[in-house]
C-alpha cells in the first residue's frame, strides 16, 4: 500500500479548476519528483495534500487513511511534513524558535531534543546560527531552516516545494545531498522541483504535470529518456533535430 495516494483530485481557487484530475502515489522509502512549468500545479498539490486547499471532488488517502478535508494541523499531526516555496521562515524569531514552531505538536521534551539534535546534524549552519534572528539568515540557511522546521514532526512523508529556488549551484547541490540523506534515513519524500535535472538525478519515479494534470509518469530514468521531458524540462535539442 502506498503512503501516499492521491485519486481523481480535483481542486479550485475560487472558479479557476487547479488541478483537473491528478493522480499519484508515493510508496514507502521512495523519493517522487513532480516536475512541470510554473503554473501547472505543483504547488497545489502539495498544498492539497497539506489541506491548505481542499479538492472539490477526488481522494487523499495517507497510509490508508482518507485525509482530504482535513484542516491543516491535522494533517500535520499524522506526521506529515511541508516545506513550502518561498521558505516561510518566521524572520523575527531565531532560528531555534522556528525550529520549535515546527513541533509545536510534540508534547515530549525528549522527541524534541532529538529533533533538533536531527536537524542540527543534517544542517551544522543552523546550530551555529541558534540564536540568529530568521530574517538575518542567507537564502540557502532560511531554505535549510524550512526543510529543518518540516523535520521536526518527525514526518512520515516530506513534501518539499521548490527547494533550489534562487540558490548558487553549490548550495543547490549541498541541500539535494541532504535531502537524499534525509530519504535514507527512512523518510519518503514528495519533490516539487523546477530543475528537472537534479530532481530527477535523485528521484526513483516522477510524474509531469502540465495545466493542472498528469500527462507523464515513469521511473526518473524513464523520464530522463523521455523525448518530451528531454525538450521540454531539460532544457535539452529533440534528438531528432539536425
């Protein structure tokens, strides 16, 4: 059974049909990555699964559990995690109050530490930054402190919007080696990406989104040999031109 299973959604902002039908599944241990241009619905779903939007018609069913229609803290509390596009960071609060916001349903003080002892590990930056208010930070330290703050419900699954957005090359590099750390350590992971190269070089499967539906899936490999997601997302000549 997949841990996370999207039927047939259908979601809306306001009269404007957002997503047309999508479906898809992420199983245990799995990094998914749903790749597309901007606009075509990425970020929605993520947001649909987080219960930010809630579909009109369709399923979501986390570890078989029917989960559309949940309000937000609720779906956090099944230990599902969201780092949004654009950080979020809390830019007044320091870097260790962020990181608590994001257990703000973990009641026991020793899961706590051992989250904060997690992120620590994955991200030393932020250790060195405890203190340091959020909006002090640097782009790649604010997109490390969001992925930390998702990671301190424990999450189950990680649903991760955008996280090379308008990062160097070299921290784009630095925060995919760590999300596959992340996913090694037994989190699945749900990858919205724009750069359709580095998301598929670490994903086992992914699905192509495009105006509110899935047009593709394959394994990442599959993808990546895709003529389509070769032209269209990977910035690559048609093999058969010239």
């Amino acid at each position: 059974m997949p841990i996370l299973e999207l039927n047939d959604v259908h979601a809306y902002y306001g009269h404007i049909h957002a997503l047309k039908g999508v479906s898809l599944s992420v199983e245990e241990g799995e990094i998914v990555t749903l790749i597309g241009a901007n606009g075509a619905g990425k970020s929605t779903t993520l947001r649909t699964i987080s219960g930010l939007l809630r579909p009109r018609l369709g399923s979501i069913r986390f570890q078989g559990q029917r989960i559309d229609g949940l309000p937000p803290h609720r779906v956090a509390a099944l230990r599902i995690g969201h780092a949004p596009e654009g950080r979020r960071v809390f830019p007044r609060m320091t870097v260790r109050e962020n990181l608590e916001m994001g257990a703000f349903l973990q009641s026991d003080p020793a899961a706590l530490r051992q989250g904060l002892e997690r992120v620590f590990t994955l991200f030393p930056r932020l250790q060195e930054r405890e203190r340091q208010a959020a909006g002090t930070l640097s782009g790649g330290e604010q997109q490390m402190l969001a992925i930390g703050r998702a990671l301190m419900s424990q999450p189950r699954i990680l649903l991760l919007d955008e996280p090379s957005m308008g990062l160097a090359p070299t921290l784009v590099e630095l925060i995919f080696d760590i999300i596959v750390d992340i996913n090694r350590q037994g989190t699945a992971i749900l990858l919205v990406e724009q750069n359709a190269h580095m998301a598929l070089s670490i994903a086992h499967r992914g699905y192509v989104i495009q105006t509110g539906q899935i047009i593709l899936s394959d394994t990442a490999e599959g993808l990546q040999r895709n003529e389509l997601v070769r032209r269209a997302y990977l910035g690559e000549e048609s093999a058969l031109a010239g």
